[in-house]
C-alpha cells in the first residue's frame, strides 16, 4: 500500500536536504549512504552510479528507507520507507544535472568518474513518519 508524501513536507525537496538512503546488503545487514533526493509527483528520486554498492543493493532487494532531514531544522525530518518501482538510466545524466544545480549551485555534476553510469531510482512511498 502507497502513501503519498503529506504536504507540510513536500518542502524538504525544494530544499538542499540530503537523505540518508537505507538498502539491505545480501546478508540482511542495513546499509546507509547520504545522498540527494528529489520529488517527482509522489516518488521520491534518487540518483547513483550503476555498479555501486547501493545499487546492487536496490536490484537485489527493492525495499528502501530514507531519513530526509531539514537543514534548517534538524528535529524536523520525514522518514519514508518504500520500495524502488522502477529503475532508469534513461535521463539520469540530466538529472544528476539537475541535483548538482540544488545542491552546489553548478549546472554540470562535477564528481563524474570516466566511463560512469548513472541510474535513477524510482521509490514508492509505503510508510512515512514524520517528527517537527
């Protein structure tokens, strides 16, 4: 079951918040990494390199949680646990674009290994809990 992305937290993807983005590693131990998140309609979009542990992770086991913390508030936070519906190199490149814009105000991603894939990832809402 879905659960949309409650209003008076939408505006933590506007912001410069990062996410730390928890996936499962095959052994069933959590792995955690920050990262730039991004909300399309009621999906939260994240961004990676194809072949990086997460996205090993993800292929494996689609079940994801989040922490997207305010960066002007740290007691506010919205927790989303879901699932990755879908997974695209299809636009990737511009989207990472797009998150190197909010988060360091450059047009082009500037941390892009040579011959790096980047991949999206599409995550659905399950369960969000949310504290300030």
């Amino acid at each position: 079951m879905s659960q949309a992305i409650p209003d008076k937290y939408r505006d933590l993807f506007t912001k410069r918040a990062f996410a730390s983005l928890g996936t499962v590693m095959p052994d069933g131990r959590p792995q955690v990494t920050p990262v730039w998140c991004d909300l399309e309609e009621d999906f939260v979009i994240v961004n990676s390199a194809k072949g990086r542990q997460k996205d090993r992770n993800i292929r494996r086991d689609p079940r994801v949680a989040l922490a997207v913390i305010d960066p002007d508030n740290s007691y506010r936070y919205l927790e989303i646990r879901g699932r990755v519906v879908e997974i695209t190199e299809q636009g990737a490149d511009a989207h990472i674009d797009k998150m190197a814009k909010k988060y360091l105000g450059t047009d082009k991603y500037p941390y892009r290994q040579p011959g790096e894939v980047r991949v999206m990832y599409k995550i659905q809402p399950e369960h969000t809990t949310m504290m300030g």
